[in-house]
C-alpha cells in the first residue's frame, strides 16, 4: 500500500514513520511511504506558499498553487483520482470503521493544513475526505496524518505478526480490550489474575470478555450501547443456529452493523462487504421493515434473505432478482479435522501430499483463468490482496485454491482438471477449517444449489447443513 502526504514538513513524516511496525513493513515492501514538500512547488522565488485571507482576518493561508501543483505531481501518474484526505477538525472523526475502508484503497494521500488552512479552491479540486482525529487545534496536519497511517498501516496483510492482533484489540466488535498482564506474577503486592496463570483457555476466554464488557460499559458507553444490541440479535440468530451462522459470524468476526431489530426480525449490514443480511419468521411484519430498509437506505446492492417468501417479494416487488440459493453448511464441532494424508504441517512436500500457502496478488491471472463463479477480477484481486485465498502446490505447481469471502465464508473451492481426484480439495478446506479453528471463528460455507460436488465434500467433513436455504439478491438497479 502507499502512502503519500503532502507536507510542509516531510522530515517529521519520514523520521516519525520509517521506526517501529511500519518502519519495518516499508522495509519488507509492503508499505511505501512518500513525503512531498509543498514548499518545493511554489513559483515564489522566496519559497514562499502562504499569503493573508481576502476578507481579513488573523493568520495567514496556504495558497492554492503550490498545493494544486504537489498534488498533481502524484496524481498524474495515477489512473484515477487518489483518495485525498484533508486532515482538519472541520473533518468526520476518524474511527476504526473508517481505517478498515481507508485500507481498501491501493494509495493513500494525505494533506496536511499549516498556519490558518489552505486556499477552498484547491481544497474543492483534490480532496475526497475531510477527516479529523479530535475535537482539538493542532499547529498542523502532520501528526494527525501519521495516526491515521499508523492506523491504516496495521490493517494490511502481513504488517502485523500475529495475523489475530488486528481482531483481537480495542475496538474490535465494540468493545474495547482486556486488561493485559506480564511478568513477574506479582508486583508492588499485586498478583496477575490467577484465571490467567489457569491454562484453562476456556476460562480465560470467557473472563477476557467479562473483562471488555466491564470496561466498554463504563469508560465507552456509547460502543457499549452497539454491543448489547448486536448480543440481543446473536441470542435470537442462535434459536437456529445453522440457518443464521452467517449473521451470527458477522457480529462474532466485529463485522456487523445493526440496522433494524424488532422481535425475530432482523438486519445487519456487513461493513466490509456492504451486504445487507434480514431474516424474519413472519412475512406480513417482515415485509414492510425490509421495504422501509430499502428505501431508507436507496436500494443496497445485496441483500442475504434466510426465508423464501421473502426472496419472492423482493423479487416481485422490490427490483431485486435471485442471484443464488444456498445451502449453509456449518462446522459445529472444536476439534481439528484430521490432516494425514492431505497435507504436512512442517510445510514439507511428499508425492501424494501437497503444500498449501497464501496466495498473493501475482497469482490473479491464474485464479481468474480457472475460477468462474459469479465475481468480478476487482473482487478476486481484493481477496488476493488481503491474504483471504490459499493455493494447494505439487512441485511448486499451483493445482487449486480455495478462500474466504468478504463476509467470512468458506468458498471459491477449484482444483484445476488435470489434478482432481487426488484429495486436493478436500485437503484445501480441511486446511482452512483447522485455521478458522486456530482464530476461534466457526467454519461455514454457502453452497450453491445443485453443486453436487461441493455438497459431498461438506458432508464427508462433517459440515451440518442447515434445513432451509439462505438466497443471495442482487439489485437490478
């Protein structure tokens, strides 16, 4: 990913950045950081790049020349116009939510205000957002651009270390984090809670989230507030578990937004995927929170129904058509699946076994060269880039993939022709079971009707199938 910010202070860009976890991230390559000096662009012999307000006022204002020409430097080169953030308090505040769509972007600009701000002009021209990261002045734009590209940085694949760090902080799934203990075991006469020296990761799983629900409630009772209602939706999703794992997914995985809840009707949306998901036992009150969500919210481009009479009328009535009716399959048990003969865990290759990895962006023309389903190359790539797909290799040969969709399940299963029934399959998704296993998500897939295939795979693994299908609505608009 790359960053670029327009400064009159790149020193302080370049020398607070290039340290610590992004430091080490632009030296691996998967960051770039770029610091342009506004000051290099004026046409002031003097390097001058402010001048005083018309209208009066105090202080002066950066003038629109330098700043339009910085930006154009960069912005040229680009096949389309960057996302540019102006950082200033007249800006939405900066949130966790707003990092996780900031990352989704190849290139990031930044442009940091000094003195009084900048000219409105240019500020009309080049900028996309107006974000701030408090209700406080700061001399400049500066240190807030290097929260936010601390913020973003630790989003993309492979800058943290532990791929559960990102999910398992503050923030995550509204609530904040747990008090965090190290040695020695006591300290100034207090002791580590003893749950924590248990080795019971069961207890202390639950006493971790008994400790972020007491913090939320009392220091953010605003996230607290998000939180309950999302728990009261789980408790309901739960009274049938296989048919609604996908919500209950999104609010366990911190993906849900709660839209609308009223007795057993319910609508989350997933924040990475823009998804709408509703589910509702009674048509005749569903309907019309469904055609009220749809309005209110100008006809979303996907909906995720778990009741047939509904997809109807939104077929019917609500210009939407069946995209895809799914069978949801669902890994209910703890336990890892067995891996003998499928694949080694010391990464190794014998003849029969393959090697499974990550697979990356330099691997889309093959993905797309043998994957059909209905998905544009744009989300293909997305996955890629995010470190959601994983390829099964003979020989250093990729013979087939498998990854994670956007809203967290199992799919885009393919084992190239010339390598099926070798197990290669069923090694992929016994492979990214045993992971979603290790990040304490519980396995799902959607398996489109009639794929014979896929549906004998899920049973011989063990996956329940819930008894009635979810369908995925795609808006004709």
């Amino acid at each position: 990913m790359d960053f670029y910010v327009l400064t009159l202070f790149p020193d302080m860009i370049t020398q607070g950045l290039n340290t610590s976890i992004t430091g080490k991230a632009i030296e691996k390559g998967l960051l770039s950081l770029h610091a342009i000096n506004i000051r290099d662009y004026t046409k002031d012999k003097h390097k001058k790049v402010d001048d005083y307000p018309y209208g009066g006022g105090a202080g002066m204002l950066m003038q629109a020349q330098p700043v339009s020409d910085a930006w154009h430097s960069i912005a040229d080169g680009m096949e389309r116009h960057p996302r540019t953030i102006y950082v200033t308090p007249q800006g939405k505040p900066f949130t966790q939510k707003m990092a996780k769509e900031f990352v989704k972007s190849e290139e990031l600009v930044f442009l940091c205000g000094h003195y009084e701000g900048i000219d409105e002009r240019v500020l009309e021209e080049v900028v996309t957002d107006y974000v701030s990261i408090g209700d406080y002045v700061l001399t400049g734009g500066e240190l807030a651009s290097m929260v936010m590209i601390d913020a973003v940085s630790r989003l993309v694949p492979g800058v943290l270390n532990n791929e559960e760090s990102a999910q398992t902080e503050s923030f995550h799934n509204d609530l904040l984090e747990h008090p965090q203990y190290s040695r020695p075991v006591e300290w100034k006469g207090k002791r580590v809670p003893e749950v924590l020296l248990s080795g019971n990761q069961k207890k202390i799983a639950a006493w971790r989230l008994e400790e972020s629900e007491k913090r939320t409630k009392e220091r953010r009772p605003d996230l607290y507030q998000k939180y309950e209602k999302l728990q009261q939706c789980k408790q309901i999703l739960q009274k049938e578990k296989l048919l609604h794992r996908d919500m209950i997914e999104l609010i366990e995985r911190g993906q849900a937004e709660w839209i609308y809840q009223q007795n057993d009707c319910i609508c989350l949306k997933d924040q990475k995927s823009g998804a709408f998901f509703f589910s509702a036992k009674q048509e005749e009150t569903a309907i019309p929170a469904l055609e009220q969500i749809i309005k209110e919210y100008k006809t979303p481009e996907a909906l995720v129904l778990h009741q047939e009479g509904i997809a109807q009328h939104a077929k019917r009535e609500l210009g939407y058509q069946g995209m895809l009716t799914c069978t949801q399959y669902v890994y209910t048990r703890k336990e890892k699946l067995p891996i003998t003969g499928l694949y080694r865990l010391d990464g190794t290759q014998t003849e029969d076994m393959v090697m499974i990895e990550r697979l990356n962006e330099t691997f889309l023309e093959e993905v797309l060269k043998h994957y059909h389903a209905l998905v544009s190359e744009d989300y293909i790539l997305s996955r890629l880039k995010d470190g959601a797909m994983y390829g099964a290799f003979l020989a250093g040969k990729l013979t087939g993939f498998i990854g994670v969709h956007e809203e967290g399940s199992m799919g885009m299963l393919e084992v190239f022709p010339e390598y099926r029934g070798r197990k290669i399959g069923k090694a992929l998704e016994t492979y990214l079971i045993n992971l979603q296993l290790e990040q304490g998500m519980t396995p799902y897939g959607q398996v489109v009707e009639g794929n014979e295939i896929s549906t004998q795979l899920q049973k011989s693994l063990g996956l329940c199938p819930a008894k009635t299908p979810v369908y995925w609505m795609e808006s004709i608009e």
